[in-house]
C-alpha cells in the first residue's frame, strides 16, 4: 500500500424501539444533517439504510461506507478520520441518547491502520471505544 493510498470502512448500526413517529423522523433527520454538515469529505455523502417502522414504533438506521482510494482524494479528511468518526458517534450519542449504537471503523493511510469498535446503549449519552486487533490487511 503506498503513502497515498487510503483505505477506510465504517458501520453504524442505531436502534430503538417503542418510539413515537414523530421522535423516529426528528432522529433519523438529525443524523442525516450531522452527515450531511460535517467537515469531513468521507462521512457527507453516507448512504443510510433506513429500516424504520413508523406504525411498529422502531427507528432502525444502518450506515456502512468502504473507501479505497489509490490516490487520497481528500488528504485532511484521512488524516482526521479517527477523531471525527469519534466526535459524530459522540455528538449522535449525546443528542439522541435513547438509542442503542453499535458498529466499527478502520481506516489504513500513510502507512498506519487503525480500527476501533464501538458502544453506545440507551440512556448513555456517550461511546464507549475499544481498539479492534492490528490487522495490517485490513
């Protein structure tokens, strides 16, 4: 893998049942725009897989994103990438704490890799983070 080439995947599972429709629309809204408004090029244009149920009262929200780049398209948003994946799951965390999060995320650029699972169950209003095993195929 050369200095330039980036390689980064992501997934983000955000459940909740027994929720109004109103909350389940507000929420998934929130993520939406948090995506769409952060400053980092990989998460912007994120697809979500929207699984709710309105007339079940469940919110179900799936983010999975993989990125191989030869070239490093956007050489900050790379570099960043650990701390900003942190800050978003921190943020989708504290603002919508009734949710159960879980997922990962790895990304391997400039000759180091990094992968990190994560927690977040309902009424915590934060992660929990823990350092996935050295993989260096990724």
């Amino acid at each position: 893998m050369s200095e330039n080439q980036v390689k980064l995947s992501y997934k983000i599972f955000l459940e909740s049942e027994d929720v109004s429709q109103s909350r389940i629309l507000s929420s998934t809204s929130f993520v939406r725009n948090l995506l769409k408004n952060c400053t980092n090029h990989y998460f912007q244009n994120a697809e979500i897989d929207d699984e709710s149920d309105l007339d079940d009262f469940v919110l179900r929200l799936y983010l999975e994103s993989d990125v191989e780049e030869e070239v490093c398209s956007a050489p900050d948003s790379a570099a960043g990438f650990v701390a900003d994946m942190a800050e978003l799951l921190d943020a989708i965390a504290q603002a919508q704490s009734y949710m159960d999060m879980e997922g990962s995320f790895s990304i391997s650029y400039q000759g180091e890799t990094e992968s990190y699972t994560f927690t977040s169950e309902s009424g915590q209003d934060f992660c929990d983070f823990a350092e996935a095993a050295k993989d260096a195929s990724l």
